[in-house]
C-alpha cells in the first residue's frame, strides 16, 4: 500500500513563520513535522509515499531527500497551480495504485498517533469506497464534523457548524483510505477536493463512505499557538513520539553546552548544539531549537526557540522565539 501526502498548501495561518518556511518542516521536537508522518508510514508497512509540492518545494525535497532515510522511496508532484485534495491525488494516480488497490491519502503539516495499518484494515474489511478517520472532540469550532449512522457508515457533513448546530462530536482529520474505483469519481481535468465536493456528493448519492474513529493524538499545528502547544506537549511526555534533543530537568545535566549557573525547571528538550550560558533561566516546558543560544540574563518560559535563534536578555520570554528569516535551511546541516 502507498500514501498520497498532501504538502502542497500555503500554511496561512503559521505566518510569519511559513513566509520562510513550508509548514510540513516546521520545527516540532526538533524535527521538520513531516518527519513523523514519514516514519509512522513506514512503520505502518507502506512501501512508498508521494508528496505534492507548490510552496517552497525545493525546502522539503531537500529536507526529506528520497526515503533512504525512512526504507521506502518517497517522490514528489510538483503543482505549478494547485489541485486540491483530489486533484492533486488524481495526478498520482500510477503511482499510487501501482502495487495494491487501496491506498492513504494524509494530511502533510500535522503530528499525530494514528495507527494507519489498522485504518487500512479497517477499511478493506468494510468494502467501503472511502473511509475518513474521525475524532471526537469537545470542542468542534472551527472543523469540519461528520455524521454518521450507528454501524459508522458516513450520512452527512457539516463544515464549521456553531458548537449549538453541531449534529455530531466526530471531526474529520484529514487522514482517508480510498479504493482505487475513487479515481472514476474525481473530475479528470482542473481543481477538487475531497472534504468539500467528492466525498459530499458521494454520500449524497449513498456511497459506501465510511468513518474510523480513533483517540489517538492529532494536531494539524494549523495555528502559532496550535504549534506552540503541539511541541510543550513533546516535552511534557504527553505524545508518544521520538524526538530529538535531550531532554532535561535541570542545568545540573552534565550537557556540556548547559552552564551550570544556569536556571532550568525542566522539563526542557536542548535540540543538538544549543547553548544555555551563565545567567539564564528556562522555566519548562519548553523546547529550545537546533544550535540556539540562550544568552546571559535571558528568561525562556514554556517557549518554542526557534533552531539558530538568539535570545537576549531584552527578548520575549514565552511564545514562539527567534527570527523567522533564519529558517530556510534549518534542516540541511
């Protein structure tokens, strides 16, 4: 089974970060975003993964490279316009079906824990045409909610509703398994998407469309503050992802970049070669970026510095740290 990845977007809501950076390298755990979906996939048996690019492509080829690094070969679709969700699958297509008839389409810019080898089981089991993963939540502003029946068979769509309007707890993540007939369902020339007009219409007219539901973790770090949270929640333990970095309670860690005059209330994830001079304070959680200087006199509070930033004694103490206009190459050293 391979894996659409859909990278293509601007990640408007991430400026000014995403004005030098695409949103699927963003810094999370000290890894471009991506990385984990790519290693989750991998994980997960899938023997291939395509990503299509529009914004900045050159900054994820160059980050991801060609799958060496994951077992399994990753390529690119480059949009010089972009074609939505479905669009941009369709243009895969070869690719896609070329080793099974099913196969993942996922979101590109976000961190989660779904077990994509039991979506994809799930799915065969069912005979569905398309299966969307679901979450419940508390909160439903601001996603798109998915009715279904009591046998999780899909019956309508709200985009957006007032929590008040809300038919339903089930969000829709942007995580799908399809069979390849849903390529005889997509426009065969311009724009589509799937959450808005392919998988709408196909309820609609009774397709077999169905819903997973899982409580695994999931962010689509679609905000600054989304991203700030996603990276303080790796450094609290409360994601089960591999991360990189040490993670540190204290300035008496014997790291030797850590002065131990120094202030730290961990816990703190040091991303490889930053610096924590004499003076300063870290007050956790936080994560401090690749090669990061904490200077003295600096204060650092459940933060996100930046990889490469310098924080001064007259910086901002909490929030997203550092110049977002050092960014372009963070992950090519």
């Amino acid at each position: 089974m391979r894996v659409m990845i859909m990278a293509a977007g601007l990640g408007t809501r991430l400026r000014p970060l995403t004005e030098h950076l695409p949103k699927p390298v963003a810094p999370v755990g000290n890894r471009p975003c991506v990385d984990y979906l790519l290693r989750r996939i991998a994980d997960a048996g899938c023997t291939g993964a395509i990503m299509n690019l529009h914004y900045h492509p050159q900054t994820i080829i160059d980050t991801i490279g060609d799958g060496s690094a994951y077992g399994m070969p990753v390529e690119y679709s480059i949009e010089e316009e972009l074609l939505g969700t479905a669009g941009g699958t369709r243009k895969c297509r070869a690719f896609l079906t070329a080793e099974d008839d099913v196969f993942l389409v996922t979101s590109g810019d976000g961190l989660h824990t779904i077990d994509l080898a039991a979506l994809a089981a799930a799915h065969r089991a069912s005979g569905a045409l398309a299966t969307i993963t679901v979450k419940r939540v508390e909160d439903i502003t601001g996603f798109g909610v998915v009715v279904t029946d009591d046998g999780g068979r899909v019956t309508s769509f709200q985009e957006k509703p007032a929590p008040e309007d809300a038919l339903s707890d089930l969000v829709n993540v942007g995580v799908y398994c399809f069979s390849a007939a849903i390529f005889d369902e997509i426009p065969a020339e311009g724009q589509s998407d799937f959450g808005s007009e392919i998988l709408p219409r196909l309820v609609a007219e009774g397709a077999n469309v169905r819903a997973w539901v899982t409580d695994a973790f999931w962010s689509d770090i679609g905000s600054l503050d989304e991203l700030l949270a996603t990276n303080l929640a790796i450094a609290m333990g409360a994601v089960d992802v591999e991360f990189d970095g040490d993670l540190i309670m204290d300035s008496d860690c014997g790291l030797p970049n850590i002065s131990p005059d120094s202030v730290i209330t961990g816990p703190v994830l040091i991303g490889e070669g930053a610096e924590v001079h004499s003076g300063a304070t870290i007050i956790g959680p936080a994560v401090i970026g690749q090669r990061a200087v904490i200077e003295q006199g600096a204060v650092v509070e459940q933060a996100l510095v930046l990889p490469e930033a310098e924080i001064h004694a007259d910086s901002p103490a909490t929030g997203i740290l550092g110049d977002v206009e050092n960014l372009d190459a963070v992950w090519q050293r």
